[in-house]
C-alpha cells in the first residue's frame, strides 16, 4: 500500500509540460504505481482541457491536418501489461531499456551502487541500489530531491518508505537514509541541484559522483 504520494505542486507541473526531464521521468513512474495519483492526473489534465477549450483558437501549420489524418491508418502502439516479476515500471523500463539488470551500475562505496541516467540539465536523475541494512551518508539538500521507492525499503529520520512510496525532501530536511535489513533498496532519485553531504570524504567525492 502506496502511503507517500506526490504533491500537488508536482501533478499540476507534470500536467503542464513545466517539470525538468527528470522530475516528469520519476512522475510517471509513480502514477504508474500509484491509483491516487493516477486519478488526481487525471483530475488536473481534466481541468487543463477546459481551460485550453476556453482559449482562443490559432491558425494550425500547414498540411497538420494531413498529417493527422495519415496516422489515423498507422497500427497502435502495443499495450505495455506490467508483470509481478518486474522492478521496474513501464515508464521507467522504456527509458532505461530494460529492468534492473540491464542497469550499469557504478560503485560507491560500502556496497552501494548508482547509475545516473541522462537527462534535460534542468535537473538529475540516477537509479540507486542499497544493500539491506546500508546506509547513505547524511545530507542535506539544497534544492528538491524526490526518491521513488521501486524494490524493498528504506528509512530515515522522517518515516519508512516502501514500493511506490515517494520521499520529498527540501532545503529543511537533513536526514541519514538506510535501507531496512532484506533484500536490497532500489530507488530512483532525482535532485534539481546539489546534495549537502556534512562528512568530508562525501563531499570530497561529490564532484566525481555528480550527487
């Protein structure tokens, strides 16, 4: 049971079209997960569409409608159907190009694993693999990090959070995350500017790691 969700904030601007790449790539993998947020999107593109259908009309390029019309004979694109043996969600597979063990995943110390994945530079996005019982070094932020639980869980000084759950945290929160003991934490993190690590060897580390 999904108890983390998205702010408002965040729905509206994926909505929109105004979230950095990352951000819009950790939304739809929550809404995928997630019925509430799914239905709150929805809720909010509702709104969207009758907000654009109140607006003044503009003249559309030329040949848009023969365009439109010679893609209405093309095939549908298949259905994706998600599998219980999945990690990750569809959104995120079709980025990645496969599931977590098509990941290459990078070291950094005490077990813990990163992949970072490309995005717009409006902000990052990496995948993090946690051993059961590890730690991530204490930090703070200076921005917004969002972290998408996909497989096990982890906790810190806030709360727990397991698949489907989203962390947000902000310039207010400083926190040690650590995965609960199992099967190790998989988590999609995105960030739009630097973490705030308050050991020295993190930070010494920080421009080699892009954190």
């Amino acid at each position: 049971m999904i108890r983390h969700h998205l702010s408002d904030d965040l729905l509206t601007g994926y909505s929109a079209g105004t979230l950095p790449e990352a951000f819009n790539l950790l939304v739809a993998t929550h809404v995928s997960l997630c019925d509430e947020c799914r239905a709150r999107l929805g809720a909010l593109d509702a709104v969207g569409g009758a907000v654009l259908d109140a607006c003044e009309t503009v003249p559309m390029a030329d040949g848009a409608l023969a365009a439109t019309l010679a893609r209405l004979g093309e095939a549908p694109e298949p259905v994706v159907v998600e599998t219980p043996a999945a990690i990750f969600p569809a959104p995120l597979r079709d980025y990645v190009g496969g599931d977590a063990e098509a990941v290459r995943w990078r070291a950094v110390g005490g077990g813990v694993r990163q992949a970072i994945l490309k995005t717009s530079s409006a902000a990052s996005a990496r995948l993090l693999y946690i051993p059961g019982g590890m730690a991530v070094p204490d930090h703070g932020h200076r921005g917004t990090e969002l972290t998408l639980v996909l497989q096990g869980a982890f906790h810190d000084e806030t709360d727990h959070f397991a698949r489907g759950d989203v962390e947000t945290a902000d310039e207010d929160l400083e926190h040690t995350p650590t995965a609960m003991p199992g099967e190790p934490c998989i988590c999609l993190a995105v960030t739009d500017a630097p973490l705030r690590f308050n050991s020295l060897i993190p930070r010494l580390l920080q421009p080699f790691l892009k954190i």
